[in-house]
C-alpha cells in the first residue's frame, strides 16, 4: 500500500491513538507518544504539516514492529 503524501504530524498522533498511542510530551515541534500494549514503547513524531515521506515509513515501521503487524498490516488498519 501506498503512503499518503499529505498527512500531517497531528492526524498520525490521532491514528495511532487507537493502538493506545498518546502524547506523553512535546518539545518545540516534536511529540512523543508512548503506548502500553505489549510493554511500552515510544515513538517521536514531528508536528509538521506534511510529514516527509520517509519519516513516515520510518516511524510506521517502528510502530508495526512495536504492535507485531507487518507494516503493510498497519497502513491498511489506519489508512482503510
């Protein structure tokens, strides 16, 4: 599946918010959210409007490993 050219840093925060993603913090122009499911894990997620493609591919995968989904499984959940 593709990744979207124009979504910015805020609308990701808010889709990962139903794998118990929340923003613990942000610093400047940079939030951190940390979930709970499967032990804790933190992601960084610049609050940009778009997002670069590959820093979105880099944090995706970071979460779909995190959440033992194949990256592919994960953009189809929040992007479907």
């Amino acid at each position: 599946m593709r990744l979207p050219r124009d979504l910015s840093g805020g609308q990701l925060a808010k889709l990962l918010a139903a794998y118990g993603y929340v923003i613990t913090r942000q610093t400047g122009s940079h939030m951190r959210l940390t979930t709970r499911r499967h032990g804790e894990h933190h992601i960084t997620i610049p609050a940009h409007d778009p997002l670069r493609v590959g820093t979105l591919n880099s944090i995706l995968t970071d979460a779909a490993a995190h959440l033992q989904l194949t990256k592919d499984q994960l953009l189809a959940a929040l992007f479907d």
